[in-house]
C-alpha cells in the first residue's frame, strides 16, 4: 500500500491523491475487521474514524471539512488514547531514557506550535486553530502515554503502539506543513509514515503476541 499511495503521489493530481487515502483507510478498515480486530472495540473505532477523517479530507480546502477532517482525527487518537490509559502508570525509570523522550515530546510541541503559527497566517477562521490546539494536546497526550507503555513492558506489542503512534505524529507535521507551506514533496513522507501507522495499528490488533511482561524494575 505505501509503494501505490507513493505512485499515486508522484503520477497524480491532488484530489486523486486524496482518494487514494480514503480507499487505503478503508482497506485497512476492512481488513482489520475480517482479521477479527473489532474484539478491540476501541481501536476498531480509532480507524474507523480515521477512515471519517479521510473521507472529510477529500474537501480539505473548504474550512467546514477542513474542521470535521481534525475533529474526526481527535476523536480517532482520543480512542487509542482511552485504550492506552489503563496501562498508564507512573514509575521510576532510567533518567537518560525519559530525557530523551521529554526532548522528543519537546520537538513534537514546538513543532505543532510552529504549525498553528502558520495556520494563523494563513486562515480566518478561530474555531480552527482552537481544534488543532486540541488536536495537538491529544497528540502529546498519547505520546506520553505510549512512553509510558513502552517504558513499563518488555514487548514486542509495546513496540508496535509506540511505532504506529509516532508514524501518525510524523505524518500529521508533515502533513500540516506541506499544506500551509506549500510544499508537494512533503507529501511523500506524509503518505509514507500514515500508510505505515495504519500498517502497525492493523497489526497490533490483530497479531497474537505473546503475554506482556513488565520491566524486571518495576516488578520488584
């Protein structure tokens, strides 16, 4: 699915792109639910409304759909956050591990920040920036969470959720700033890495993993 949307980028106009996305969502969506994925209500939601999003965004230069595009995204990473939440606990871990990760975290608002910068410039519209403003402190949110998850189990299903909520952060900065900047070859990386988090969500939910097992640190 990445080397078709990435085809589609490179062969295609804008619009026609935009409808890749919608049917790869949709893809994804479908087989998700014959792999039996919909056990995890949650994250069968989280896609579903990606998929909504997708569908919105065929109409992204219209300010109406432009808000129900981030809202239905919100709504999507609210679900992989609610999921997440229960495994969520505070816990003594290596400093240098949670430098890194704050400096990550860092990056990732300063960037969102810099975006909603260029929203400003660029529309007249309040309730806009105000739904990124969510949009992005949902997004740090579940980066926090995730690091969390990561930190506290030793598994390859951890690794996933970290790797599949990163991709979609990465996309959605890309994303953002090739729309507002105007810049196409940004596209391509916005493609790659969604495409890819769609891939890793899919996965993680329908994958048998073995029993996840807490860091030997936090066990005693």
């Amino acid at each position: 699915m990445i080397v078709v949307n990435i085809f589609a980028i490179y062969q295609y106009d804008l619009q026609a792109v935009r409808l890749f996305r919608s049917v790869t969502s949709f893809i994804f969506l479908v087989t998700f639910v014959i792999l039996g994925g919909f056990k995890k209500k949650l994250m069968f939601f989280a896609l579903l409304f990606f998929f909504i999003s997708d569908l919105f965004i065929n109409r992204y230069d219209q300010i109406v759909y432009n808000n129900l595009t981030s809202v239905a995204s919100t709504l999507g990473y609210l679900f992989i956050g609610y999921y997440m939440f229960p495994k969520f606990k505070l816990v003594s871990i290596k400093k240098r591990i949670v430098a890194l990760f704050l400096v990550i975290i860092l990056i990732s608002a300063y960037m969102f920040y810099e975006v909603i910068g260029l929203m400003s410039a660029s529309l007249n519209n309040t309730w806009h920036q105000y739904l990124y403003y969510l949009y992005s402190l949902v997004l740090l949110a579940l980066l926090i969470l995730v690091g969390n998850y990561n930190f506290r189990y030793n598994s390859t299903q951890s690794t996933y959720c970290m790797f599949f909520v990163f991709s979609f952060v990465v996309s959605d900065l890309f994303a953002a700033i090739s729309y507002y900047l105007g810049i196409p070859m940004f596209y391509y990386p916005t493609r790659f890495f969604y495409v890819l988090g769609l891939g890793l969500l899919t996965a993680y939910a329908v994958l048998k993993f073995e029993k996840e097992l807490l860091y030997e640190d936090e066990e005693q």
